[in-house]
C-alpha cells in the first residue's frame, strides 16, 4: 500500500499546513504504519455505522409508534391514505431545501463514486440518509432502510479516509469498511457484510484488505448487539432437518425467484422511467406517487414502511389461522379465503409501492423490498405446491425463508450474500443447502435476462460500471480526456514542403494533422514516411501538403469508452490516433506508448498490496 502522503493536498481538505489537523495527519504519518493506521480506521468505521444503523432504526420504530399505535387491527384504517404522503412529501422538502443534492439510490451512487470520483462521497453523506430514509419509512415510505444506511457506512468510511489523507486505494477499502459494517449492523450478519462487499461493491481485494472489511463488519455487529440485545431480526425455528426430498421444489422455487426478481427489476426500472420524465416537476411528482402509494397501502397494509412484521408472520406461523394475520388492518381482514390472493397481489404491487415512494420524493433502498417480495414468493410457491398435491409435503415457513434468498440473490446478483445473510438474520443455519440450491437457480436464472444487478444496471447503461476484473476495472476508471495530448501543431493542406519541414522541426511528435480553417482534420502527415524528400530542398517548392498527407488509420470520439480506444489501437497497430467531437473537429491526439504506460501503473495500483 502507497504511502498517503500521495494522497489529497490540505488544501483540497479544507485545512492549512499549519492547522491542529495537518499536524495531527503529519505526526500520524511519521509515527503510525499506513497499514495499522487502515485497521485503526475500520474499527471506527464500524464503530460509527453501528451507531448509524442504531438511530436509523430506533427513528423509524418510534415514528411508526406514534403513528399506527392506536390502530384498529381488525378493520381498515384510513390514515394509511394520509400518512406516506405526508412522509414522502416531508422528505422531498428535507432534500429540496436542507440536503440540496441526490442522495437517492444509496448503493449506486456508492458504485459511482467508486467508479469515477475515486470513492469520494460528500460529507452530509454521513446523516441526511439516515434522517431521509427515517421519515420516509416512518410514515409508512414503501421501502428499506438497507441501502441510506449502506451509503451512510460508506460515507463515514471516505470521510475518515480523507481526513487523514489517505490515498485513493485506501478510501476504496475504506467505503467497502463502511458498507460491511452497515450490513453487519443493521443485520446482526457480519460475514453477510463481508461477503456483500465483496460481490455487490468492491473489484479485486487482497488478503491484506479482507482484515479491514472484517474488523468494521464485527465491530458493527458486536457493537449493535449491545445496542439492541441478541434477538435475531426475523423469529425463524426450523422444525424438522432439511430433506433430500425437497430438492425438486427447491430448484423450481430458485427459478420462480428469478423470475420474480427480473419482474421485480423490469417492472423498478420502467417506474423510474416514468417519474424520471417528471424530473422537474416536483408537484407532480409527489402527486403521481402519492396517487400510487396511498391505496396501495390502504388495501394491503403489508407494504407500510419496511413489512419485517409480515415477514415473521410468515416466517413463524403454522396454520392457517397464524398467517391470516398478515391481514390486520386491511379491508379483507377476517377473511381467512382472501389470504393467498392477498398475498399474491402485495407480491406484484411491492414494486410499484417502492417505485412510488422513491419516484415521489421519497428516500429509501431495494433491499429490504427485496426481501419481502423473496418471503411472499416463496410462502406462496409452497402454499401451491402443497394445496395441488404437486410433490411432497414442504413446509410453508422455510420456503418463506428460501424465497428471501432466492429473489435477493436475483435482484442484487449476489448469490453468497443471500445464502449468508438469511442464514445469519435468521438462525436458520442448518439450512445451508437448501438455501444454496435456491440462490443459484436464481441467479443462474435470472443472469439469463439480465447481466447487471439493480444496483450496477443503471451505471452499467453509461459505461461507468468497475467490476471484479482488473483490466476492466483499469479501463472504466481510465478517463479517455486524460490520456489526450492536446499540444500539437497543426499544418494547412496549401502548405508547401518548404513551410511543412519548418513545422516538423516545431513538432514533438510525428504526427501533424491537417487541418482546414473551421478546425476539421482532412488528413495527416506522417514524417517517418517523408524521408525519401524531407531532405531534398529542390524539391520544397514543388510539393504541397495535401499531396503528402494521408488519411488516419482509425479516428476516435471524445464519447468513446477506454475499451474501445484499446480495440481499436490494437486493430489498427496505428502510434497515434486522432481525437474527434461531434462536429470532426480535432480534440487532439492519443498515444499508444502514453495510453498503456498509464493502464500498466493504474493495473499496479490496484492489485498491490
């Protein structure tokens, strides 16, 4: 690991050489190891997100408290068309007005902000999250509280990181500090943490670097525990050992929770769409979403704020009469024959729920939403499975369970993360293999139709996506505008031999482009292939430059990406290669010998310890 001292000036920081700070990161530097110093670093990561995830939810459970504590559970109640609007609404003003930026989508901006600001988050980063995502899923916002806290975790870890100067490298692992510990925390799940980092954020670690994401994933963890008690998030007791019997039902409910997890995405990604066209219109906005949101929740009260209490009732629950719970509240409540169509349409309704309340002003992650469309998914496969007789008899519970798995796994693209965190949130261990069977057959699924995750699919779309392998990880980071040599000498296509001889010797290189008087390249000069006259000055007046220039063997656009720069260099074996805009005037020139000198110590800096 390089020394941080390469890292950001004082200046950039917002501190002087002679400030208490700059003294304090100076002594740290010449007395504390940048290696020690990292894992010092990751305890307080850990430490703070664990507040963090602490005070997320204790605001949300008391605004909720406030809220719904004096509801009628058997019959509806109409504040559920009041409250999320109210809470959405103050959340836009909260953005709008105080935040002043887009702190939607938490796990994506995390993913840019690694993929081109070198894992920079802005310093609000670390609360206006947390007290967003608290109001919106308080009055009842239709998502999880996962992704604000993720981000808040990442934010604390970039923030420390550029306090004290740390490099570029360091602030990567340090942001995948924070999200592990986020995890960890809000989950009681550290390896869950570990393993999420590892498949939904971060491109290739080292030994050296999986210590620090551990010691903030177990710090949060332990720290939380302290906080709220050692009750696991979600009541699960598994009755009897898993099966081989069961096999079957688990590969199709894996492929059923692919399936619903590309629902889930396409059905995300065409909401967004559509409140994206109001981008502007604010009002509108509100007023779309509110008219989504409101009756939804009325009718089926499971999809108020975050629905972990749905979840355990049907991750607790035996008969009939235990899951028609999940009923309280709503219009069909009483109405034991209404139970599956029930859940069958809060299955489909979730999303466009989520979609709502981010769409209209709302702050909140897929998470969580996730993982309840994965419990209703699968409560629902073993419900029919059972009621026709399909195979052996399954237990309604643990499909509950699987199907949490299943349908994470698909939408985030992240099977391992699934596996560990329903084992972990749960209890439920000695469900290993089923839980592996499914979350394979649902990403095997559901890779199929879609190659990016929720969270990488949008990033993905503008090219702007790292991933786990190096050189394309190198060549997404790679700016095409920083590799442009921009100091060149141009010559006229009228020029004669005489005068281009005198702008060769001008020139650092061997390449003059030919311009016309508006700036388009016609063509260029070649000066290694000019020695047979270059030296001849009887010669100097008898030639002109567009009888000597030639045409590039491949020109290239100011939009294009590095990987396609790299394609074409090595399709054409060309030195140089001119830079074009939108209107073929020249941007400058690209070097092959300065492109890979680049690439080769960007690959160094990122596989090193």
């Amino acid at each position: 690991m390089k020394n941080s001292s390469t890292a950001a000036t004082y200046d950039e920081l917002g501190y002087s050489d002679t400030s208490y700070m700059a003294k304090v990161v100076k002594w740290r530097q010449e007395h504390i190891g940048d290696r020690q110093f990292v894992i010092f670093l990751s305890f307080l990561v850990g430490f703070f997100a664990a507040v963090a995830a602490f005070v997320l939810h204790w605001l949300i459970e008391e605004i909720q408290l406030l809220l719904t504590d004096s509801f009628e559970r058997n019959t509806f109640n109409w504040m559920y068309l009041v409250y999320p609007v109210i809470g959405i609404y103050l959340t836009s003003l909260f953005v709008r007005y105080v935040v002043k930026d887009e702190i939607s989508h938490g796990i994506t901006r995390i993913l840019y902000a690694i993929s081109s600001k070198r894992s920079r988050l802005k310093g609000h980063n670390c609360y206006t999250s947390v007290i967003a995502s608290a109001i919106t899923i308080g009055f009842g916002g239709s998502v999880g509280a996962e992704a604000p806290i993720v981000l808040t975790g990442s934010a604390i870890g970039s923030n420390l990181g550029q306090l004290f100067k740390m490099d570029n490298k360091t602030l990567m692992l340090l942001v995948g500090c924070g999200a592990a510990a986020a995890i960890g925390g809000i989950f009681k799940a550290p390896i869950a943490g570990l393993v999420f980092t590892l498949e939904v954020l971060m491109i290739d670690l080292t030994m050296a670097s999986l210590l620090p994401i551990l010691i903030a994933s177990v710090t949060a963890t332990c720290f939380t525990y302290i906080f709220t008690g050692s009750q696991s998030m979600f009541s699960f007791h598994l009755d009897s050992p898993w099966p081989v019997s069961h096999v079957p039902a688990n590969i199709l409910l894996g492929i059923f929770g692919g399936i619903v997890s590309l629902y889930f995405i396409r059905a995300m990604t065409a909401c967004e769409g559509v409140f994206g066209k109001l981008k502007n219109h604010p009002v509108g906005k509100l007023l779309l979403g509110a008219g989504i949101l409101s009756p939804l929740i009325f009718l089926f009260p499971s999809l108020y704020g975050e629905g972990y209490s749905s979840i355990n009732i049907l991750l607790s629950g035996h008969t009939m009469a235990d899951w028609s719970n999940i009923l309280h509240n709503s219009p069909f409540s009483g109405n034991d024959n209404m139970l599956l169509p029930y859940i069958a349409m809060v299955l489909l309704t979730k999303v466009f729920a989520t979609s709502a309340t981010n769409g209209g002003g709302g702050c909140g992650g897929t998470f969580a939403p996730s993982l309840f469309i994965g419990a209703f998914a699968g409560f629902l496969f073993a419900r029919l499975w059972n009621m026709y007789g399909i195979g052996v008899y399954v237990p309604e519970k643990n499909f509950a369970l699987l199907g949490m798995a299943g349908v994470m796994a698909g939408v985030m693209h992240a099977p391992l993360t699934g596996i560990f965190l329903i084992a972990e949130i749960t209890g439920g261990y000695q469900m290993f293999i089923p839980l592996m069977i499914v979350c394979i057959c649902s990403y095997l699924t559901i890779f199929i139709f879609e190659p990016h995750s929720i969270y990488g699919m949008r990033l993905a779309r503008q090219g702007k996506l790292i991933t786990h392998h190096t050189d394309r990880a190198v060549l997404t980071l790679m700016s095409l505008d920083s590799v442009i040599d921009r100091n060149y000498t141009s010559v006229s296509s009228d020029m004669d031999l005489a005068s281009l001889v005198h702008a060769i010797s001008k020139s650092h290189t061997n390449v003059l482009p030919v311009l016309d008087s508006a700036g388009n390249l016609l063509g260029e000069i070649d000066m290694t292939k000019l020695r047979h006259i270059i030296f001849r000055t009887e010669l100097y007046h008898h030639f002109k430059v567009r009888q000597l220039m030639s045409q590039p063997e491949a020109t290239l656009l100011v939009s294009d990406k590095m990987d396609v720069v790299m394609k074409r260099f090595e399709q054409t074996d060309a030195t140089m290669l001119p830079v074009l805009d939108t209107d073929h005037h020249l941007r400058g020139y690209i070097s092959r010998t300065h492109m890979y000198a680049m690439y080769r110590k960007m690959v160094a800096d990122l596989s090193e310890d």
